[in-house]
C-alpha cells in the first residue's frame, strides 16, 4: 500500500534501506512496526508520510513459525514481546503485556510456544470490579500508578501487601 511518494507501507522482509545518501545514510528510514490494530497502522503511516522512510508492517512469521508453536490467531504483539525478551534473557521465557488486554505467553528451553492467555486489560477488570461488587469502590490505572510511586518513594509496601 502506497502511502506517498516519502512513505510506504509494506509487509516485513527486506532491510528498506537505499544505497545512496553519502556517509552510509539510507536513502529511506526503515519503521519497523508491530501493531493488531490496522487504525494505528494507517495513523502512523500518516504521521511519517512526509519523511523519506519505508513502513514495515511486521507479523507473526517474523517472530515465530507455526513449527515455533504459532498459530493463526495469535497476535503479533505477543510474539514480538516473546522474541524481544527471548533476545535480552534466553529461553525459557514467559512474558506479560497489560494494556487494553492482558496477556500472557510462554516458551519452553528450546524456544517452543507452550501457549498463554488474554484477558481484559485494567481499566475493564477494574470497572467489572466496581459494577459488580457491592464493597469495592472504583480505582482507576491511574490510582494504582500513584500507589505504586508514593510506595516507591517512601520505600514502604502498598498495604494491600503489608501485614
């Protein structure tokens, strides 16, 4: 897909370097990018259109093969954070990814998929808890995020973990 004439996009494979430039500079920038969202594709895409670059939608081949235990559904930002940590620690490797989802995913020694899990990310689980609990009032990431920081800063456990 044509983005212009200073960005395209295209599946992975390939450097997306030029030979030109002078002093070893790529005539184009090579973007790498791993999303399962095809809106932030195209937003990104737009917000680089007018540099000299080449986009590189990645995928989960790229990461994983079907033989590596990938399967069809399993989205590319888990096996990219699977490969990333497998490339700074080594396998075995079980990686966790919050965000809009929670997930999960694991690799044996040899760097085969065992398998993971999805669930809903925190603002969901802590909306569910605050609808559908009597006792239990709403928190937002954000509160947690300043329980964290306050305990961090008074070197003391949050007291849910205090006895």
């Amino acid at each position: 897909l044509l983005v212009n004439a200073a960005a395209s996009v295209e599946s992975s494979g390939g450097s997306g370097e030029g030979g030109g430039g002078g002093g070893g500079v790529p005539d184009k920038i090579a973007v790498y990018v791993v999303s399962t969202n095809s809106d932030q594709v195209a937003l990104v895409a737009k917000l680089w259109r007018s540099i000299p670059c080449r986009l590189y939608l990645l995928k989960g081949d790229d990461f994983f093969t079907k033989a590596d235990g990938r399967y069809d559904t399993m989205g590319v930002d888990r096996l990219a954070t699977l490969r990333g940590a497998a490339e700074i620690h080594g396998f075995p490797a079980l990686v966790f990814d919050g965000g809009t989802a929670t997930t999960y995913t694991a690799a044996d020694a040899d760097g085969k998929i065992l398998g993971g899990g999805i669930g809903p990310g925190l603002h969901v689980k802590f909306r569910s808890l605050n609808d559908y609990t009597d006792a239990l009032p709403h928190v937002s990431p954000d509160d947690v995020l300043k329980a964290v920081r306050d305990a961090v800063r008074k070197s003391e456990p949050l007291p849910t973990f205090a006895s």
